[in-house]
C-alpha cells in the first residue's frame, strides 16, 4: 500500500499531466498544480453540499489526499442513492 505522501504525489502529477499541460501551460509548477487540484476538490464537495469534514474541520484544512477521499466517498454515496 501506499503512504499518503507517494498517493497524493502521484494524485498531483497526474493531474497536471492529463490537465493542465494539454492547456499549453509548460511553465505550470508542481506545487501550483497541487493549489489547483485541491481548489478543484473543494468546489466539488462544496458544490455537493458539504462545507466541512465529518470531524469538523474546514476543507481547506484538509491534505490532498483528504479531499481525494473526501470527494471518493461522496461520489459513492451518490451511487448508492440513485
């Protein structure tokens, strides 16, 4: 399995792959990249009607890999109740 670290790594450099340089943005950094993906999680969630984690905190407080799970559950749940 794994860790959180290597997950969300691999979770930001594929997004900026298959994302943000088809826009022609070479100059895109990875850390840019990362902002850009968990703002993109966040409004997701948001947009379902969530504005914070089940134990309380506030999305932005969350990692990467929190939102990605986060957003995964949700979607699930969404599943289920159709």
């Amino acid at each position: 399995m794994k860790s959180n670290k290597t997950y969300a790594t691999s979770g930001v450099r594929l997004f900026y792959e298959r994302y943000l340089l088809k826009k022609g943005d070479d100059n895109m950094t990875s850390e840019k990249a990362f902002e850009q993906k968990k703002d993109l999680l966040m409004n997701q969630i948001i947009e379902s009607g969530y504005f914070k984690a089940e134990d309380g905190r506030h999305l932005y407080e969350l990692n990467l890999s929190e939102l990605e799970q986060t957003h995964h559950d949700l979607q699930n749940q969404k599943i289920r109740e159709v």
